[in-house]
C-alpha cells in the first residue's frame, strides 16, 4: 500500500466516524511507514476526545445562564436601536420644523427687492430732444407721494433684512405646511366621528314634524 492510498482510507474512515483499526490494512502499513503510524495515532486521538466530549452533559445551571445572557444581550440591543430609532426620529422632525426652505426664501426676497426697485425713480438718463432732456415739472403732491413710496420701499427693505422679519416669514411658512399637511386628517377625523355618531342611539336628529292646519268646520246653517 502506498502512502497516498493510506491518507485516502484514512479519510473514508474518519467520514464515518470509525477507529483506524476497522480496516486491517491501515495497521499494516502503519507499522512499516512511521509517518504513517503518526497519522494513524492522530486520528485516533481524535476520535476519542470527540466521542469523550458527546458524552458530556451540561449542567441546567449553566444552560439557564446561557440562555439568559444571550436574552440580557438582545434585549439590550433591542432598547439600544429603538432609542437610536427615537432619536432620529426626533431630530428629522426638528430639521423639517426649524430649518427653513433657503431656495423659496431667496425667491420671495428677490421678487420683494425686483419690485421695489420698480418702485424707485430711476437715475439713468437718456439721449434726446432738448424737450426730453428737459427737467420734469412734478407738482407738490405729486412729489411728497412719491417721496413716501420710495420711504415706505427702503422701510420695506429694511426689515426684510431683520433677522426678525425673516424668522417671522419662514415660522408662518412652516406654520402654513403644518397646516396644509394637517388638514386631510381634521377631515378623514370629522367624517368618523359623524359617522359613530349616526350609529350611536339618539344620533340622529328628528326632524319636527310641520304643524298641519285644521280644518275650519262651517255649520250650514251660517251659510247664506
């Protein structure tokens, strides 16, 4: 028998979970090869310490410790992502409330600032007749109003520059999205709520019934 047929049997055996000496061969060749009789001992070694240690039984202390650190260690976990899910369920519902929409924000205070530029009387001058290019005659009035507006568009300007006036625009925005997201379900609750109450006894109103005329009786001898 050669060394590799040996290391092959051995295998087939050690598959089944059989001591070397079920095959007679194994012995033979173990006793002329020396690295093969180290093998031999090996596997035999192997085998006892495996059956050794089915053998043994735990104690049910042991066991119930076990089975109660494995149930300690996953509840623990268990709370630890639950308070991980609350926390960033928290803090995505304060980003949303408390950090405003920039992009609208921008839009509204440069149509805000467009428009009062419109506003205020403009400086540039063009080419043109002695007739055109000559200076404008405004009346009194006509000048203290336009005075005012061009006072009231820089007032306009400077508050839109307050930190203030512009938490104020962006809390009455969000406030208008809390709103808006809340309104379907004020609605859907209306609705079940008149509906548990046309169940209820006495839920539904009587309507009063209209009071009929009675008839004005005529004795015939009245009549002419």
């Amino acid at each position: 028998m050669r060394c590799k047929d040996f290391d092959w049997r051995m295998q087939r055996l050690l598959d089944s979970r059989l001591p070397p000496e079920h095959d007679h061969q194994l012995i033979a060749h173990s006793a002329v090869c020396l690295h093969c009789e180290r093998v031999l001992e090996v596997q035999r070694q192997l085998l006892a310490t495996t059956a050794l240690s089915s053998t043994v039984e735990t104690s049910p202390r042991l066991t119930a410790g076990v089975l109660s650190a494995v149930a300690r260690q996953s509840s623990a976990r268990r709370r630890t992502r639950r308070g991980l899910l609350a926390c960033a369920l928290a803090a995505s519902l304060t980003w949303l409330l408390l950090v405003p929409d920039e992009p609208r924000e921008n839009k509204r205070v440069a149509r805000t600032a467009s428009e009062t530029h419109q506003v205020l009387p403009s400086k540039s001058h063009t080419r043109g007749t002695p007739q055109q290019n000559a200076p404008e005659v405004i009346e009194p009035g006509h000048r203290e109003n336009r005075t005012l507006s061009t006072r009231d568009a820089q007032l306009v300007l400077n508050r839109l520059k307050t930190p203030l006036a512009q938490w104020n625009m962006r809390s009455s925005l969000q406030m208008r999205q809390i709103a808006d997201g809340l309104r379907p379900i004020a609605t859907s609750f209306s609705i079940a709520l008149d509906a548990l109450r046309r169940t209820l006894p006495g839920g539904k109103r009587r309507a009063l019934s209209k009071p009929q005329a009675g008839r004005v009786h005529v004795p015939r001898s009245g009549l002419t």
